[in-house]
C-alpha cells in the first residue's frame, strides 16, 4: 500500500512538472505572437471590445440564475468537507455570494487568480481565487489569529508548490484552512501532517474540474 502510494505520489508530481514545462513553453510563444501581431493591435481591440460586451451580457444572465447557495458540505472520516451537490461554473462579471467561506466553487471571474506558488499578502477576490480551483490548485487561508510562524511555514510551502496559492480571510471560521475545487479543512497549524496530505490529494487531484489549465497570466494582486 505504501510503495503503490509513493508511485502515485511521484506520478502526480512528474504531471504537474510536465505541465508546467508546457506552461512555460505556451508562455514563450504567447510572448512571441504578441510581438508579431503588435501591426494589428487597433483592429485586435475594436474586436476584443465587442467580444466583452457581448460576454458581459451573457456573464450577468449567468450570475442572475445561479444556484450556487444550494448545497451544504459533508465531512468525511478524514476530517475533509465535501460539497454535497454540483458546483456551477458559470463565469460572471459581477459579485457573487457564496455560501462557504473561504468558497470552495461556484460561479466565477473568467480571470484567475495566478496560482504558481503564489503568496498574496492582502486578500483577493473570491471570484478570481475559485477560478484558480477551478484549475486545480490549493488555497491556503489563514485570518488574524494565525500565528506568524504558521503563517510563514505555510507560505515557503506553497511557494515551492505549483497550482497552489494563500492569502489572508479574515471573515473565516478557523485561522488556518486549506481550499480545493468542492473540498476543504481546517488543520492546527503548519506542523499539521495533514497538510502534506491535502497538498497530495488535490493538487491537481481528481476533483479539478480543468486538470491542466493555466495557473500564471492571471491576476497577481
């Protein structure tokens, strides 16, 4: 049992490497397209233009008849809460009002949460942070009364750790909880082993609704 869990475990790290070397490479052509498509940037805009506005409509429509409050979460024997019904994934360009906190999915912003290790010292959007679950990643959250030696372990973590990020929630329940797509935790602290155990279970675990998806061109603050 323990050699088939450490194979899976190598396996899973082996992807999220192999996919953030494709990442990287899709990076370095994007910036080469850019560059060569700068002669029809104004013609790029007018069309980007309409395209939003369009989209605008149809994400407001969206948010309009979400059902995203409908549910309630589960906990399992491993202390893991899972949403009891499907999360909707819906982009919207408005608020939306989750019935979680911090939320685990739901409607959201087309735009990500950059998600490559990334700490954020401020809170950010909860729109913006589920579309980063979305795409498989980890949220670490902690509020005021996290201690700072927790707060620091946890972010050298999640620095070293690609589809992961962390920010400060204040308005949550416990000081430190751990966030994936329709999954979530409390642990005690940075010690916790049941941290390491969230980070290999949905890191780009089974639950990712988009296995694969960008975690780096989003949003950075």
């Amino acid at each position: 049992m323990g050699s088939a869990k450490k194979t899976e475990n190598a396996s899973r790290k082996a992807r999220i490497e192999e996919m953030r070397r494709a990442e990287q490479a899709r990076e370095r052509r994007n910036r080469v397209l850019t560059i060569t498509a700068s002669v029809i940037v104004v013609a790029g805009l007018v069309a980007g233009g309409a395209f939003l506005i369009s989209s605008q409509s149809d994400d407001d429509s969206a948010a309009s008849d979400s059902k995203a409050a409908s549910g309630k979460f589960v906990t399992g024997k491993d202390g893991v809460k899972k949403w009891s019904t499907k999360l909707t994934q819906n982009h919207v360009s408005k608020s939306v009002k989750y019935p979680m906190e911090p939320p685990v999915g739901g409607d959201h912003n087309q735009v990500w949460m950059n998600c490559n290790g990334d700490v954020y010292d401020k809170a950010i959007k909860n729109e913006n942070a589920v579309h980063s679950l979305e795409h498989g990643a980890v949220w670490v959250t902690y509020n005021s009364k996290a201690s700072d030696a927790d707060v620091k372990a946890l972010s050298e973590k999640v620095k070293k750790t690609p589809y992961s990020l962390m920010s400060p929630v204040e308005d949550q329940k416990d000081p430190v909880m751990l966030s994936a797509w329709g999954h979530q935790r409390t642990v005690t602290g940075a010690s916790d082993p049941d941290v390491a155990t969230f980070f290999e279970t949905y890191v780009q675990g089974k639950q990712t609704p988009e296995p694969g998806a960008a975690c780096t061109n989003g949003l950075s603050k």
